[in-house]
C-alpha cells in the first residue's frame, strides 16, 4: 500500500481548460468590438498582459481585484478604443459559463470521491467568481474542501496553504498526494510542504522536466495512476 489517505487537486489547467474558456471570451470580447481587429492578435495581446499584471501583483504594486479591468483596459488601449465598462462584462457572460471540464475529470472525482479525502486549492484572487466557476462546473459536489487562496492570505507554492487541509484532517504531509499542472506553483509548493506530487500536462507536449514524484499526461493517465495509490 502506498499509504495515500488524500488527494487535494488544482482547478485551472487541471480538471478544467482555463486557456480554452478565456480564449473564448477574449474572442467573443474582440468580436463585439466596433472596430474589426485581429482575434488572434488581441488574445495574444491580452495573455501578455495579464502576465504583466501577475508580475505586478507578486511585487505588491498592484489590487489584485483589479484583474480583469488592469487586463482587458490595456488590450484595448492597444487598438487604439476607448474603454467602457460593457466590454468587461462581455467578457465575464462567457468566461464565467464556459466550462470546459477535462473529458473524464468528474469520473475520476466521483470515482476517488468514495475512497479518499479530496480537496481543492486554487490560486485566485477572486474568491466569489472562483466558487462560481468551480459550483457552475459541477465539480464542486466532490470535494470535502474548497480552498481559495485570497480567503487564506496564502498564495501557491506558500507550503502554508497545503498545510492548512493537511492539519485539518489529522493527516501527514506524506499521506497526501496534490495534483496540479503547475510546476511552480502546485509540484513545488507541494514538495516544500512534504506532499507527494503529481504533474499532469494536458496536450502534446512531452519533452517535460519536473520534479513531482509521478508525471502524467492527461486524464487517462491519472487516473491509472490513482488506481494504483488509492485503490478506487
């Protein structure tokens, strides 16, 4: 036996395709635009700048509730429109209703569900909005805990808020595994904490160097995997 009492997972890019909705609102965004531009080009430009906005927020220079306004006022100042307040919620109709659940995620979860403890921790800052998206998914009803980090002041890779679901069911760090698609923040973080790891990298990419204890491509994969640490 492996000794695995529980599974804690990450949300985005792990159960779920964040690039795949947000591409689709910035789409569905650039389109309703009253100037015709590029969709790819304003995606592009809108992935650069909420990289600029998480650099901005790790060196404490910026709200982090001002995510989607910082984001999409600067994509827009770059075609040269003015903003209004209608394009962000444009972009919230279909970013917050767009669910794409990675094909065989809710079936692993129902599946561990009767077998493990399962937890959730994400990264965001955006606590109502985050519950909202992981509740509309319909993922929500598996985990015995939902941690999001801006209720925490704990952000990933902080070993802090790995801790926190480790401590609250009397568990050792080693007798849980995180799941995540992160190598900074989720394999990391779970390795400073005293978690065993496991990467999942979703798409054709292989050529991965990672530190986590188990590597999986896709859902198949981990769920294999799961099979064999847990047993369910």
């Amino acid at each position: 036996m492996h000794g695995i009492r529980a599974v804690f997972f990450d949300y985005d890019n792990t159960l779920v395709d964040y690039v795949q909705a947000d591409t689709l609102a910035l789409s569905t965004l650039a389109e309703s635009l009253p100037l015709a531009v590029d969709c790819q080009e304003f995606v592009d430009k809108a992935v650069a700048h909420i990289m600029a906005f998480h650099s901005l927020w790790e060196q404490g220079e910026i709200n982090p509730l001002e995510m989607h306004y910082y984001r999409l006022a600067n994509t827009i100042k770059d075609f040269s429109l003015p903003w209004h307040s209608k394009y962000l919620e444009t972009y919230l109709a279909c970013f917050l209703k767009s669910h794409f659940v990675f094909p065989g995620a809710e079936e692993l979860l129902a599946s561990l569900s009767k077998t493990v403890k399962l937890g959730l921790i994400s990264n965001s800052y955006l606590i109502e909005e985050q519950k909202l998206r992981i509740e509309c998914s319909g993922l929500g009803k598996y985990f015995a805990d939902i941690v999001i980090s801006a209720e925490t002041g704990f952000y990933k890779p902080a070993p802090e808020i790995f801790l926190l679901l480790v401590e609250k069911h009397g568990l050792l760090p080693g007798q849980c595994l995180f799941v995540g698609d992160s190598e900074k923040h989720d394999i990391q973080g779970a390795k400073a904490a005293g978690l065993k790891s496991a990467r999942i990298v979703h798409g054709r990419k292989r050529d991965i160097k990672t530190e986590a204890d188990y590597l999986c491509f896709g859902i198949p994969e981990l769920s294999q995997l799961l099979a064999t640490l847990v047993g369910y």
